[in-house]
C-alpha cells in the first residue's frame, strides 16, 4: 500500500505523489537557451521530487545527459576549501558510477583527481570541464547539471563553487554544462556569505552573476490537493468529503509537507477503518496532533525564531501592529524559510500560525503554576473572568522580569497571556489565533465545551485604542458566533503606576456584553 509521504524524496511507487510540478516546457526552453537558473522554496516542498523526476525525463529522452547532485555533505567544511573539494569530488564519483556506470568517461578524471589528491580551488571546474568536454565528444550530448542543497555549503567553499562554475559559463556548451540549476531554500542573490580568507561578506549575486532567471516551486493548489488525496480513495476506497479538502487547503496554505503529514496523520494513525470517511473534524483533530508533536519540519523551521532578522519581523507580525520598516532582504529572507506568505505580510498558514505562538510561550508555559481546575465551574464549564483576574495578578508581579529577559520584545506581554492561557485551556479546550501586520490587534478565539470565548489583544498606543477595540471585539464576536467577550489593552507605558494602568470594566457595544481588562 502507498503511503502519504513525510520523510525524504517521494517516490511514486511507494508514496503517493503529484508528477510535473515543474513546468518541463519552460525548463526545456531554459536549457536550449543555456541558462544558468536558481529553483527555490522552502524545506520539504518537494524540489528535490520534482527534479528528480525532470532529470530522469531528461535522460530517458537521451538528447542531453542530465545529472542530480546533493552537496549538502560538504557543508561540514565550512571555509575549508580543499576539504569541501574533496568531499565534492567523492560525492560526484559516487553519483556519476551509480547512475552511468563505470564506463562513463568522468570516471578517469575524478579517479585521478582523487588518487593524486589534486583539491586545489578549481577542483570542480577541472572535472567540469573535461566531462563535459569528454562527454560532447565520445557521446555527442551537452552536459545538464541540477546542484542541490547549495545554500547548505558555508563560507568559503560556497563562494568557491559559485565562482568555479562562474568560471566555466564562457565554455559552455562543448566544455562545461550546457544549463546549470543550482536549488535550496533561497535565491543566490539572497545570499551573505562570510569570507575568511577576504575577511569580508560577499554577495551570492556577484559570485554567480551569470544566473539568467530564479524560480520558485509553488505550493499545492485546492485541485492539487484533491488530486493527491484522490489517489488515497482510489487504492483504499477511504473517501475524504469535499469539507475536509477544502478545510486541508485552508490550513496548510499548499505547503506539500503539511498537506501529506495532515492526511498521513489522519488515514494512517487515526482512522486505519477505511470505510469510515475522513471528514473536517478529523483533519482537524490531525492537525492538533500534528501541532502537539512538533515533527522535524516544523522544529526545524521554529529554530529560525530565535534568528535576529527573523524575530524582528515575527516579533512586529505577532503584536499586529503596523507602521515597521523592514529591510527588503530580511522580508525576502523570511519568505523563503515559508514562515510568511509571498503576497502579503502575515504568517504563511494557519498550521504555522498555530505553532510559532505556541513555541514561543513554551519555555514561560512549563514555569507557570497553574491548574485547569482552577478556572473549572461545578458543571464544567471555564470561568474565564476569574481566569483572566488572576492572569492580571500574575502579570503585575512577574511581567517586570519576564518580559526583560524575552527576546520578543514588542509582542511580549500577548506570548505571557498565550503561555497562561495553554497551561490551563490544554486541559480541555483549544486556542484559535489569527494576527497580522496591519490589524492592529490579535483574535483569539477559545472554545471549551459548549463555550465559545474572543478575546482581542491589544497595545494601547493612544485613548481610541480602547472604542476602538470594543468595536472590533464585538464584530469579531457576532462573526464567531462567541458566547463571551474580552477586550485586553496592554499599556507600553512604564512610566505609570501599576495602579493606573490595571482595570476591569464591562461595557455594552453592538448589543453584546465585553469585558474589558487594563493591563
């Protein structure tokens, strides 16, 4: 049985798998032309599938050879130049014997290479040129060369390479690749590549400044989505309703990873009845458990948080507040990780704009002393105003600290209420969260039971703030059809008491009861 695939390079015969993600017209136009082109997007997008399935098309076709490389291996030498060759050249040899054999006639130039230990700076260019040299004159084809895992080569060697295959464009095509394409998570030009042997940063730009176009993989589209879990019920018979598609596309914003694990999670682990229908309450219960357990993906995506040109943007995101300048190449930087969306500033899905909150009042979470039983009325039901009556209570005694030593300075005292808030609704409720730049504010959304809570988030910049957010508090009420109201302004101004700045108000907007806490 084909599976949803989560790990690794897709495989068709094991993973169900979308082909032609690649538009191969426009591709085939490159290579004609001779380009030299960059094909991004972030982790576990399935670049790696998609050229790998193009470079196999390429060869079967036989006009051009074509050959996939990982370098990522050569990543542990750093600014060692003469390592990061060595390892380069291994890694051809390996790669070039497995998929062309050993008559292939790049074999006797990297054997030598090898043999006599030549890992000089232009290591790789020399073995370029003469397969591609020889490869034109004993088979009559133009060499097609994909690099993956570029942006994983460090400092010196990365800057080695760019410039070694720089070097070669004026050979093209009869003694060097005809069409390169280099492929990570940024775009070359991105690139800030620090030099120890010119004590200088170097641009990724100018060291490759021949590349012709830059690409980015798309993310699943709705149909994309149907296409991939159709394979599922045709091999299974197990149907997913049209809800539940469209609630996976709404979530995971396309991203291919999230889209697989969502629907390996829910088929394969949660329902293996395969007559029972996966349906939008089960997507959703997957997602929780996706969210809970963190995979590999996402932990490594949330260790970029801690990144200064990332936390400045995530940091300003997560407030909802607006007016920030950011540096073009930060925001760049910051859509290619696919942390935010590529057409507008807010974070990229709502799966990730679960998690990044969630991490970031981790650490705080596990140190508050809090019971969910606390806040538990005899039928059950949460008390959210006693709740958020000791949150003010905690919040003048330990914010002082707590917040000093945060590196999220601007969206703070929201992660410390966030951090509270999960220690206690994890015992039976759940948080929905929605924040972007521009809002001025931050929803929250709790459901406990039958029970339904908003509570809009606020920093108090000046006295309207507070109509304002009674107004928004009660429309974001009547949309989600809230059961109870609360509207928290956070004051930025230390200058002032604790005594002026903390109260607790019921007020009456649009017909709906808010209360509304001073913090």
């Amino acid at each position: 049985m084909r599976f949803f695939n989560t790990a690794g390079v897709t495989t068709p015969k094991k993973h169900y798998f979308l082909p032609h993600r690649l538009d191969w017209g426009q591709l085939r136009n490159f290579i004609e032309k001779e380009y030299y082109f960059i094909l991004h997007a972030p982790r576990q997008s399935g670049k790696t599938t998609a050229i790998l399935e193009w470079v196999k098309a390429l060869n079967r076709e036989g006009k051009y050879k074509a050959f996939y490389i990982n370098v990522e291996s050569a990543q542990a030498a750093r600014s060692d130049v003469e390592k990061g060759m060595e390892t380069l050249l291994n890694r051809f040899y390996d790669g070039v014997l497995h998929v062309f054999g050993n008559k292939d006639p790049g074999l006797a130039h990297l054997q030598k290479a090898i043999d006599e230990r030549k890992f000089s700076g232009n290591a790789l260019y020399s073995f370029l040129h003469n397969w591609a040299k020889a490869t034109h004159e004993q088979e009559k084809k133009s060499l097609v060369l994909f690099i993956d895992e570029i942006d994983a080569l460090v400092g010196d060697t990365l800057i080695s390479v760019l410039r070694q295959l720089r070097d070669g464009y004026t050979s093209r095509p009869d003694a060097f690749p005809k069409s390169i394409c280099l492929f990570g998570v940024r775009d070359v030009r991105d690139y800030r590549i620090w030099s120890d042997k010119e004590q200088a940063t170097i641009l990724g730009g100018s060291a490759f400044n021949i590349k012709a176009e830059s690409l980015i993989l798309a993310n699943f589209s709705l149909e994309d989505i149907h296409s991939l879990y159709e394979q599922h019920t045709k091999e299974t018979g197990q149907i997913f309703t049209k809800e539940a598609i469209h609630y996976a596309f709404e979530q995971t914003g396309g991203q291919p990873w999230l889209v697989n694990a969502l629907a390996y999670q829910a088929c394969f682990r949660d329902v293996l009845d395969r007559s029972i229908p996966i349906t939008k309450d089960i997507l959703d219960d997957a997602k929780e458990a996706l969210i809970k357990r963190c995979d590999t993906h996402m932990d490594v995506l949330l260790d970029r948080l801690q990144e200064p040109r990332v936390r400045n943007i995530i940091d300003i995101l997560f407030s909802g507040n607006e007016g920030a300048i950011f540096p073009a190449d930060d925001l760049s930087y910051v859509r290619d990780l696919g942390l935010i969306h590529r057409d507008k500033l807010c974070i990229a899905n709502p799966i990730y704009q679960e998690i990044v909150p969630r991490a970031l009042a981790c650490s705080n979470q596990e140190t508050i002393v809090q019971e969910t039983a606390w806040y538990r009325r005899p039928d059950g039901s949460l008390d959210m105003t006693k709740l958020l009556q000791n949150f003010t209570t905690f919040y003048r005694e330990h914010s002082d600290v707590w917040l000093e030593k945060f590196a999220y300075k601007e969206s703070g005292p929201h992660i410390l209420l966030l951090a509270f808030l999960q220690r206690i609704i994890n015992g039976g409720g759940r948080i929905y969260r929605e924040y972007a730049l521009g809002r001025k504010r931050v929803d929250l959304r709790i459901d406990w039971k039958l029970q339904r809570f908003v509570l809009e988030l606020k920093i108090k910049r000046k006295p309207s703030d507070l109509a304002m957010g009674l107004e928004q508090t009660a429309d974001y009420m009547d949309k989600s059809g809230a059961t109870e109201g609360h509207l928290i302004l956070f004051d930025p101004n230390l200058q002032k008491s604790w005594d002026e700045r903390i109260y607790h108000t019921t007020e009456r907007v649009q017909g709906k009861i808010i209360q509304s806490w001073g913090l």
